[in-house]
C-alpha cells in the first residue's frame, strides 16, 4: 500500500469548464487543510519539503507568507474576502470570485463541460495546475498557482459548491438543529459538519486517520477519475432528496430540483448521513490533490 501511495500519479486532466454563480460562503479553513494534510501524507519526504518550500515562496500583497502548505490552502478564501472588501492590492484577485464553484439550471442531471465560460471551480483547477506544473513560471507564480490549485480541489468535492444560484447553493434554505450551530444548509456543509465530527481530537490526526483509512483500491479510482467525475459526484450529493436541498418535480415539460421553501429540521439521522459523505468527500480531495502534486513535482 505504501509503495503505491508513493509512486502513483494522476491522470492527465481533460480542458473542463462549468457554471458559475455567487455563494457567500466557502468549504471551511478546517477542511481546506486537512484536505492538504492528506495529501503531504500520500508524498514522499521530499515531495513534501519540496511542497513545503514553494508554499513559503509565495508573499501576499500585504507581505504575509506561509511557513507551511496546510496554512495556504485557506489563501484563496482571504484573497476573494480582501478582493471583495475593496483591501489596497488584492483587486487582482476578483477575477477569481467565481472560481470556488458552479451553479447551473434546475432541470440539470448530468453535468455538462459546455456551460463554464471559463469562470468556475473546474476552470480554475484546469488554469492553476497548467501554471503550476510549468517550470517556465517564476517560483512565486508557481507557489500562487500551488495555494490556488490545493483550495480549488477541495472547494470541487463540498456538495453544495455545485448547486444552483437562486439560492445561493443553499445559503438561503433555514436549518433548525439541537446538534449544529449553523442556520442555513450551506453553512452547515462548509463548517459544521466537520466541526461537530472533529470534536476535541487534533485535527492533523484526525486527518491522519482519514488518510489510513484510504484503501488502495479507492486511491486508484479517485486518482484516475477527472475533474468533471468529481463535480457531478457532488451534484448528485447535492440534488440527493437524503441532502433536503431540493426535490425532483415534474414541471411543464421538464422535471427541476425545486426547493420546498421550509426549514430543514437536521437530525441525528442527518448527522449520520452528511457526516459520512463529508469524511469521503475529504479523503477523496486530498487523494486527488496527492495525484495532482505527484504530477506536478515529476
């Protein structure tokens, strides 16, 4: 097994582009960097230093580095939030607002690389893995590359990241919940479910133990899959009536994933339920971002 967490390297990545719309929130610091912490654990020592020492190459505009690569996966998060706040220097960085994820219409099943206009999650892992594995770049562009590329993954596996834009994927459906502290059904896949789950463990073990958990047989398929296979397993996540994020409905002559309007009562059996797609959703990140690395690094 750990021969093959070693040496296996990700498929080439197709062109993909997606939907685009505007949620106000983003898949948790929390699970950004557990995602990147399971992905150093699937490289060798010196992919990980190698990781570690372009990570530090990157200054933000006001001058800020990070020691290590788990701290920088957050940095596409802070980029949007000083881009969006007008923050001197960082408006080079709006470009990338809708970068965190895609939205696309309601009678959607399958998802379609047609509707992108390059402005989405799966443009942007497309965008960011081209400029990081180009040894032409400078080694700051690479390491921007490197911090945009590890969120961008992540942010492609958080189910309601791929939803609709009326509702802001979910921003705007209420949860009542005795067991969360969040109030709407996106803030509670972003932060809660995680959180909740982790408890008081150490969060660098806890993703420890993910990554054990991870059989050889997944890492293969995860690894092989492309980007777009990753987008519709968080759509259909999403669209799953389990979720409560929409129900399937016949509607004139088409069927649509309508949102009832009602709260959202969130459950022990919920808990069960979203908590177990969460943990996958996270080995399944980091062992894609491993892939993507390997690739990069070779």
């Amino acid at each position: 097994m750990r021969s093959l967490r070693l040496t296996l390297a990700a498929m080439l990545l197709l062109p993909i582009s997606m939907w685009a719309s505007n949620p106000a929130h983003a898949w948790g610091h929390l699970a950004h960097r557990m995602i990147c912490a399971i992905a150093l654990m699937q490289l060798t020592p010196d992919q990980r230093a190698e990781i570690d020492r372009l990570a530090a190459r990157f200054k933000t505009p006001d001058g800020r580095s990070y020691r290590y690569f788990t701290q920088g996966c957050t940095f596409a998060d802070t980029a949007r939030g000083k881009a969006r706040s007008g923050a001197r220097g960082w408006s080079r960085y709006a470009i990338y607002n809708n970068w965190h994820f895609m939205n696309g219409p309601r009678s959607t099943r399958r998802i379609s690389a047609s509707l992108c206009h390059e402005d989405c999650v799966l443009y942007a892992i497309d965008y960011h893995f081209k400029n990081f594995a180009n040894r032409d770049r400078t080694e700051a562009d690479r390491a921007q590359a490197l911090l945009m590329l590890s969120h961008f993954i992540g942010d492609a596996h958080q189910p309601l990241h791929i939803a609709f834009e009326d509702d802001y994927g979910g921003n705007r459906i209420k949860i009542q919940s005795s067991i969360y502290r969040s109030t709407n059904l996106h803030a509670l896949w972003d932060t809660d479910i995680l959180r909740t789950a982790l408890g008081n463990d150490d969060w660098w073990d806890f993703a420890r133990r993910l990554n054990e958990a991870i059989s050889n047989e997944s890492m293969l398929k995860w690894r092989t899959d492309q980007p777009i296979v990753w987008a519709q397993e968080s759509y259909d996540i999403t669209t799953n009536a389990l979720t409560g994020y929409c129900d399937w409905q016949r509607k004139l002559i088409q069927t649509v994933c309508m949102s009832n309007g009602e709260t959202l009562n969130i459950d022990n059996d919920y808990r069960r339920y979203a908590q177990t797609i969460v943990m996958k959703r996270i080995k399944q990140a980091g062992t894609r971002l491993a892939g993507y690395l390997i690739r990069s690094l070779d």
